[in-house]
C-alpha cells in the first residue's frame, strides 16, 4: 500500500509547481474514497439480502419436501387399503387396471349412446317414410352427416372402431335404399306416363311440377354424398369414378334393360367379334336421349348445383355429361365381361381394343365429355382396362405380333424386292414395293394412314396415357424400323462380299453372274437398297413434323429434364433408341433422329457404292481406249471445225458409250434427279481424269487427233446429255473439254511469221502482220468461217500467238487462257496440254 501511495504521489507531484494544486489533488481523493465506502456499503447490503433468500427458499423446499413426503404416504395407504394391498409397488398396477377399465366402460357407454342415437334416428326416418318421403330426408341427412364425421374420426384413429363404422354405414345404407327406392318410383311413374324410353318422348305441362318434384327429390338425397366427393386423378392410382346422378340412373335403368336384351343374351347382336354393335348402340342413345335430359333435366341440374362446389364440374351440372356417365357402368360391365373371352384370341383382342379406342375418341370430341378431369381430360375406357385393368402387356404383345406377322409376311412377298415405278412420283426416287408396304404398315399403327386393306386402322394414336405411346413407338415401330434397316444393310453388305475377289471365289460367282452383278442388274440391286432407305428417311423425316409426334416428344422433353426415368425405361436407353437430343437443354431434335439418321448412313453408302460400281465400269470401258494412240499421226483437213463435222467417234469408245447409254439411262427411272446428277458428276469426273492422265497428258497431238478427240468428248456429252439434261456433261468433262481445245488451236500461219510480226511491231511497223492478218481474214471467208477465225474459238488466235503468249509468263497466260475462254486450267496444265501438240514437239 505504501508503495502504491508513493507512486501516486511521485506521478501527481513531480515539480514544485505542482505543490499549488495539492489542496484539488486532496478534494479528488477524498470524493474518491467516499464513493469506494458507499460501493462497499451497498454490496454488504446485496450480500446480507441474498443469504436471507437462500435461507428462506431452503427453508420452503423442506417445506414442501416435507408436506409431498405427507402426501404421498397418505397416497399409499389409500392404495393399500383401496386394494388391499401391503405394499405401494403392488397398489399401482392394480389401481390402473380399475382405471382402464373405467376408461372402457366409458367409452362403451359412449358407444351405447351413440348406437342408441343411431338407432332412433332410422326409426324416425322410417316412420317418416311411411307417411311422407320428403319427410324422411331430414333424419337421414342426420344420419348420413354422423356417418361422414365417424368415418373421417375413424380414419384419425387409425381404424379404432371398424365395428361401430360398420353397423352405422349398414343402418344408413339400408335406410337410403328404402328412402331411393322410393323416391325413385315416383320419378318411374312419370316415365311411364310418357312412355319412357321413346326418343320422341316429352313432359306434358301437367306432369311438369311432378317431374321435377321427383327428380329434385332425388338429388336431395343424393347431395350429402356429392358434398366434397373426390376421386383420384393420378393416373397410378385406382381411380374413383363419379357419381351417376340418382335421376340418371333411373332414366337409364330401361335402357339398360334393352342393352342386355341386345348384347347379353342369345342374340344375333351379341357377337365377340362385333364389339362396334355395342358401343355404337350407347352412341345411338346418346343421339336420341341427349335432346330430352337436355331440354327436361338442364334446368334442374342448375338450379339444384347452383352456388355449390358442384356447379364447377360437367359431369354433374352438364345434363348431358351425367347421361354419358350414367351410361357408362354398362359398357364397363360388357366390356370387362368381353375382355377373357378375346384374351386368346389376338385378333379379337385387338380389334376390340380399338373399338374401345375409337369410342373412346367419339365420347371426348363429340360430345366433349371430361369425365369430370376438367383441363386434363378424360382418359376413357380403353385406359380404365389397359393401365386400371392391367391389360396393356397383354394387348402390347398381341399388336407386337400382328405387326411383325404382317412384316413378315410383306418380306416374304415375291415382289418384296422390286423397284415400283408406280406409286412415287416419276421424278422421285423409286423405292420398293416391301418399303412401301412397311411404310405402310407403320402408318397403319400410328393412324396416319389407312390402308385399304387395313383390318386395325388406329393402333394407338387414341392412347391417353404417354408411356404407353412411348413403348408402342419404341417397341413396334422404331423396332421394325431396324429390323428393315438390317435386311437393307445385310443386303448391301452381301453385295459388296459377292464383287470382291474373295467373296467370288469363296461364293462361286461364275464370270456370267460377275458381270450381271456390275451391270444393270447389280445397279438395280443397289439401287432397291437407295430407293428404299431414302423413301422410309424421308417418311421419318415426315413423321417427326406430325402434330401427334410433336406432343410426344414435347411430354418427352418435359419428363427427361425432370427424372432420370421414363416408365420402365431410363432417359439414355430413351435417347439411344429415339434421338440424342432427348433431356437436352437445346432445341431442336424429334422422335426418329437416330433411326433416319441409321437410313441416312444407308442411303449414303449405297449412293457412294453405285458412284464407285460406275466408275470401276467406265474405267474397264475405258481400258481400250487408253491403249491406243493414232492422235499424232491422224491427218486430215486444216480445219478443226471441218474436221469435227466429217468424223466419227472412236470404235475404242463404244464399250464407254454403250455403257453409259445403258446403266445412266437405268439410273435416270430409278433415281430422282437430284442423286442421278450427283453419281453422273462422279462418273464424268472419273472419266475426265482418266482420260487427262492417260490421254491428254500422254499422247501427243496433229490437228486432225485433236479434232478427234473433241468429237469423242462429244459423244460422250450428248449420251450423258440426252439423259441427265443439257449441259450436264460439258461441266463434268470441261477440263477434258478445255484441254481438247487448246491441243486443237489452229495452225494460223508459222512460227516465222508470228516472229516476224513480232519483229515489226518492235520496230514500229505493223504492215507485215496486217499483211498476214488481212490474208488470214480472207481465207477464213472462203471456208465460210466468222471473222474471228475458225468456228470463233480462240477470237482469231492461232496455235503460234497462243504458243507464244502462254510460254511468256504467267500473267500473259492467264490473259491469254481467259480470252479463250478456258476457266478450268492452270497455266501450267495450259502449258503442259499445249506441249502435247506435235508442232511444237521441238
């Protein structure tokens, strides 16, 4: 402490000055000192206060310790004595045995109350009933509301009371049977005044206020039940079907009567294979009745529902939407009665199934029934047994089966294989009759096309549910698609083995069935293969744009993104079997790219083989022609032009001739014009490179070998011509054709002469070469050329200009090239043609 107060002093007091605020420094420490004395006042205080708090909380908890001691030994002798017990451990379980069974007598009491309840409300209803029937309503409202809450309580308690449920929905059933039979007899009496079922049946004035009376009657007893009535939408669950309206089920009951009469007995009607009898007999009803609810039972229906949850659904506010539901249950029956007896019989099945389909169709757009579904529709009757039922496996394999029996059956045909000339257009590529009828066939099960003699016409272009169309897409259509593809590829693959050396040797091809197969004949072969994958890839292309394509592969899209299943399938065996492009962010895609794209392949190689099959002919048509070399030493008349006029084509030409005649004039009845001209350009340009390398670039050339071999180019251009069209050739052949010009330039003058105008226009004169020129121009018209030179080629140049303009350099051989109008050839292949000519041989 000492210490402490030095160092306070010494920092306070460190100059005499300091001295003079000593009496400050001693007021601050006295004003310091009081506050630390009241802080150790006030904390004695705090302290004192909370040790008498501990003191009396402890003193309460022995309190109460001892009063809950008092208690519970007070307790124990109760339950001793209670139970007679010696000890607490055995009073207990004794005490709550008594306990729960007073809980029980409790709840059985309840029960009794409860029953008793239920029991005077039915004799009071029933009493009603036996003087009024609109009195019996108000205690079976009753009754029905107490049925409703138990089982709602039921449903909480997790099923307590199945007993009590049961005989309360008894008592209730059984007094709305009474109370509906009833109420339903009047309705029936005012039917039969009208001659009810009569299709020209009315209610007379008279009658009008008994009519409605009855029917509202009717919904009166009806409504507890509609009240809040659901049924499942999810197409996995069982669905709950809606109610048919008690004033319907009256008015059907005669027509039900009749429909029996008709499909259930020992009729002519009544036929297995006839389901169209039946269901277009419930289609004549509605034809015939729809009028009268319309007229009679619209105007209650909304005066009944009106302001209620009901008025939002059709089933029950559209008269005529309550008559189809109220006849439906009895195509249910028949056709659930039906479907054993056809299970075995695949045809049978079949066809009823469609039928189902169809009417299905006629309901839902006809007469714009939803079932209740509002925007989601109504799925039908075929979807109530194929996805409810459990029939679609079944009905899948049997349509599985009808489709590959009837492809079999169209591969089997003895003209399955032959090109049809006659149902395509002529300018079309020609496919076979068998890809024709498996088109067809696939049209046939998806509806877009109706055969004549197609015994199913709509396979499952009606189906409501998507993975159902899915697996009929993938595993009958895109499954036949392949199995065709196959035979095409096996087909093609088959002969390529037969024209390769091994594949002749190994297979015994003779020497007369090698050239049938590089001929028409194998041409024809390739060509059933082209014609075929073309037309079923331009089919698929077709299909993809098909509104009901597009739908399935729109759902198709929206389910890849959302799971990683689709049905049964997974999204990448989806999209290895429909296309890449399934699950993918991107646009773009349809339901055949993988399968057009396999044909696309096909179609492709098949084109690529009959280019390569043409070019191997036109090479061996060629090999003759290439042998022989008469151009330098042809002679014959100065003029090219007049040489062209007076000769013949090559005899060594006419094997090329003869084949292109023959194989191209094939081509142009089997193929569209647009692959013709792709193969004839491939041809031409094998041709126009056999005949440079080994011709042009080889042999060299008089003016008369030049003129030649431009009259043998032409001969090739007009048989080429003549089939694929003007012009045609001449753009495969126009280097052949640009080089045959320039070799065949006419000799105009000599290479003196030239030198010489050369010589003169450096010099400044010019007389020698106009000289020369005006002699030129003036035999020209004696051979009856134009003023240009022979037949214009050229514009006036001869060999020795030309000769001398193309050697100079390059720029002076493109001038000079162009102004002959040659496009084709470089200056150097210029050159080296040019070179050919014997004249310039030195």
């Amino acid at each position: 402490m000492q210490t402490r107060v030095r160092d306070y002093l010494d920092d306070k007091l460190q100059t005499v000055g300091d001295l003079d605020s000593l009496d400050a420094l001693l007021a601050n420490i006295h004003t310091q000192h009081g506050l630390l004395k009241q802080q150790l006042h006030d904390a004695q205080r705090h302290l004192s206060d909370a040790k008498q708090a501990t003191n009396d909380h402890q003193a309460s908890l022995q309190d109460h310790a001892r009063a809950f001691e008092a208690e519970q030994a007070d307790i124990d002798r109760r339950l001793m004595v209670i139970t007679s017990s010696e000890t607490s451990d055995h009073a207990v379980p004794r005490f709550e045995a008594i306990l729960d069974m007073l809980q029980r007598l409790d709840v059985a009491n309840a029960y009794v109350e409860l029953l008793r309840e239920v029991d005077m409300v039915s004799k009071e209803a029933q009493s009603q009933l036996q003087t009024s029937n609109e009195a019996a309503l108000g205690p079976y409202k009753q009754l029905r509301s107490l049925h409703t809450r138990l089982t709602r309580l039921q449903a909480e308690a997790e099923g307590a009371a199945p007993q009590l449920l049961y005989h309360v929905d008894q008592i209730t059933q059984a007094l709305r049977t009474k109370i509906l039979d009833a109420f339903s007899a009047d309705l029936d009496k005012v039917l039969k005044k009208i001659r009810w079922p009569n299709a020209k049946a009315a209610i007379p004035s008279q009658l009008q206020e008994e009519w409605e009376a009855a029917a509202v009657k009717l919904l009166d007893l009806q409504m507890p039940e509609l009240d809040g009535l659901t049924y499942a939408q999810d197409p996995g669950d069982k669905v709950k079907l809606p109610a048919v309206l008690f004033p319907f089920g009256v008015l059907v009951q005669p027509l039900e009567m009749r429909f029996r009469y008709h499909f259930e007995a020992d009729k002519p009607t009544n036929r297995i294979d006839r389901p169209e009898y039946f269901l277009s007999h419930i289609t004549t009803v509605l034809n015939d009745f729809s009028g009268f609810v319309t007229e009679y039972l619209q105007p209650i229906l909304l005066k009944q529902f009106r302001g209620t949850d009901l008025a939002l659904n059709p089933v029950y506010i559209d008269a005529t939407s309550a008559f189809i539901t109220a006849l439906l249950p009895m195509l249910r029956t028949k056709i659930g009665a039906l479907l054993p007896k056809v299970a075995t019989q695949p045809q049978l099945l079949s066809h009823l199934m469609h039928e189902v389909m169809g009417f299905d169709t006629t309901i839902r757009e006809e007469w714009r029934y939803d079932g209740g579904y509002g925007l989601d529709g109504w799925n039908g009757l075929a979807w109530e047994f194929l996805v409810q039922g459990d029939w679609f496996g079944r009905w899948l394999q049997v349509e599985k089966d009808f489709a590959l029996a009837r492809y079999q059956s169209i591969t089997e045909a003895p003209d399955f294989g032959d090109l049809d000339y006659e149902s395509v257009d002529p300018k079309a590529t020609k496919p076979t009759k068998g890809a024709i009828r498996v088109n067809d066939l696939l049209e046939t099960i998806t509806g877009r096309h109706i055969p004549v003699d197609s015994v199913v016409a709509d396979r499952y272009r009606a189906l409501t549910s998507f993975s159902q169309k899915l697996r009929f897409l993938i595993e009958i259509q895109i499954a036949i698609f392949d199995k065709f593809h196959e035979r095409l590829s096996s087909n093609l693959d088959a002969y390529l083995t037969l024209t390769t050396s091994l594949g002749r040797a190994v297979g015994g091809v003779t020497k007369e069935e090698q050239e049938k197969l590089h001929g028409v004949e194998g041409l024809e072969r390739l060509c059933k293969t082209y014609g075929s994958a073309d037309y079923l890839e331009k089919a698929m292309r077709d299909w993809s744009d098909d509104l009901f394509f597009l739908d399935i592969w729109e759902e198709l899209q929206g389910r890849a993104r959302r799971a990683s299943n689709i049905g049964n399938m997974t999204v990448a065996d989806v999209a290895e079997r429909t296309s890449k492009a399934v699950g993918a962010d991107t646009d773009g895609g349809a339901l055949f790219d993988e399968t057009a794209g396999w044909y696309s392949q096909l179609r492709i190689r098949s084109e690529k083989i009959i280019t390569d099959t043409l070019n191997t002919n036109v090479r061996t048509a060629l090999q003759p022609y290439r042998n022989i070399n008469p151009w330098a030493t042809l002679t014959g008349p100065s003029s090219a032009s007049a040489a062209n006029t007076n000769l013949s084509p090559t005899t060594q030409l006419d094997p090329l001739l003869t084949h292109l005649a023959t194989t191209l004039g094939f081509l142009s009845r089997a193929l569209a014009p647009a692959p013709l001209r792709r193969i004839a350009r491939g041809v031409l340009g094998t041709i126009s490179v056999t005949l440079w390398d080994n011709v042009l670039s080889r042999h060299r050339f008089s003016t008369a070998g030049a003129a030649q071999l431009s009259t043998d180019l032409s001969a090739i251009c007009r048989v080429v011509d003549k089939v694929i069209g003007a012009g045609a050739a001449e753009a495969g052949l126009r280097k052949c054709l640009e080089g045959a010009q320039l070799v065949g330039l006419p000799d105009k003058g000599n290479k003196a002469q030239v030198k010489a105008a050369d010589d003169g226009e450096e010099d400044g004169g010019v007389d020698d070469w106009e000289a020369w020129a005006g002699e030129e121009e003036g035999e020209n018209k004696k051979l009856g050329k134009d003023d240009d030179g022979d037949v214009g080629e050229g514009k006036g140049m001869g060999l020795w200009e030309v000769e001398k303009r193309l050697f100079a350099d390059n720029a002076s051989a493109r001038d000079v090239l162009d102004e002959l109008g040659l496009e084709m050839l470089s200056e150097t292949e210029a050159r080296g043609v040019l070179g050919r000519r014997v004249e310039l041989a030195g």
